[in-house]
C-alpha cells in the first residue's frame, strides 16, 4: 500500500483537531467551576483516555494548554503607537476584555493557584507573569525618563490593579457592576503612569 504525499499532512491536521478538541473540551470544564482531569477532558471530547494522555501526560499539562492566555505573546498591535499612554490604552482594553470575556475560567486558575501545593501553584499561567510582560513591553519607551527599578515597580503596579484579583474585589466586595469595574481598572493604570510622568514614580525600597 502506497502513502500519498499528502499523508502525513493529513495525519497531522488530525493531530492538531484531536488536540484541540481536548483543550475547547477542558476550557468549558473550566468555565463551569471544575478543575477538569485528563480523563473528564476525554470523555468530554469523545476521546479515548489514552489517546489523551498522548497528547496531555498530566492535568496540569491540560490546564496549561486551557488557559485563554497561553498562546498571547504580545498585546499591542502591529503598528503600535509610540506614546506610553496609547500603548498602555491598548494593552489594558485588551487585557480587561479578556478578563471579562474568560472570567469563570479565570476564576477557577485563581482558585487553583491559591489552592494547589506550590511546586503545581508555580506552573498555572495566572502565576507566570504574562501580564506583566505585556504591561512591561507597553511602558518600554519610558526607558530613560525613569529608571529601569522605576519601570517595573510601576509595571507590577498596574498589574495589581487590573487582573483578575482586582475584578473579582471589585465586583465581589465592592459590588461594582462589571463594566464599571473595568472601567475603573483601565482608569487606575492611566491614573499610576500619570503620576510616574509627573514626578511621582513608584516608591523604591531606601538603600542600606
């Protein structure tokens, strides 16, 4: 039996569709509150277990392939501007929009990521800093108006103040209505590089 060229493509496309399948299959498990299995994951898809497990050895693979985050490596667009403020504009909007728009699935990693052992706590994308590489690439041309301490002290700011945590204080404790709440995140990071701008950078901890 001969194989046609267009064998192993084909092959591979399924690869990815059975993948896939797992990762859509996991995130609505996610969204409904669960911390999904390998096994809840399959049944799921229609899949079998050990095909799954071929493609996510573990459940913390699986949620790490789940999370809405993980394939983001940049949230500015192509032509960026080159003004702090716009480039911060554009991070933040997106960053709450996908806060809002994957808010039960970013509940369940908070929840994860306060509840798991701390060697499976370290491996949740909620704890890898990705926001705080879109927020930092965001500040870049602040570099040389205020110290490279300054920049990330006030990166890790805005990043207090517009994540998941935040929405969930606001909207739980505070009783904010959502887009109130998002409101008031997008409107604290313009409020932190206003104040860095004008002579008020985040403070740093005294030498000696």
């Amino acid at each position: 039996m001969s194989i046609t060229p267009d064998a192993p493509a084909g092959r591979w496309r399924q690869k990815q569709r059975t993948r896939q399948a797992l990762v859509e299959a996991a995130r609505e498990l996610v969204a409904l509150g669960t911390t999904p299995t390998v096994e809840q994951a399959a049944e799921a898809a229609g899949i079998s277990r050990t095909t799954a497990y071929r493609y996510f050895p573990s459940r913390r693979a699986l949620l790490l392939a789940a999370h809405p985050e993980t394939a983001a490596q940049s949230l500015l667009p192509d032509d960026a501007p080159e003004e702090p403020a716009a480039r911060l504009a554009e991070v933040i909007d997106r960053f709450t929009q996908l806060i809002s728009e994957t808010e039960r699935q970013q509940r369940t990693m908070l929840r994860l990521s306060l509840e798991l052992p701390d060697a499976e706590r370290a491996e949740l994308p909620l704890r890898q800093g990705r926001a705080i590489g879109w927020i930092e690439e965001a500040l870049e041309p602040l570099r040389g108006r205020l110290t490279a301490d300054q920049v990330r002290r006030l990166t890790l700011a805005v990043r207090s103040a517009t994540g998941i945590e935040a929405l969930v204080w606001l909207t739980d404790v505070a009783a904010l209505p959502r887009e109130d709440a998002l409101a008031l995140m997008r409107w604290s990071a313009q409020a932190m590089l206003s104040a860095a701008l004008s002579g008020e950078p985040p403070p740093t901890q005294p030498s000696g």
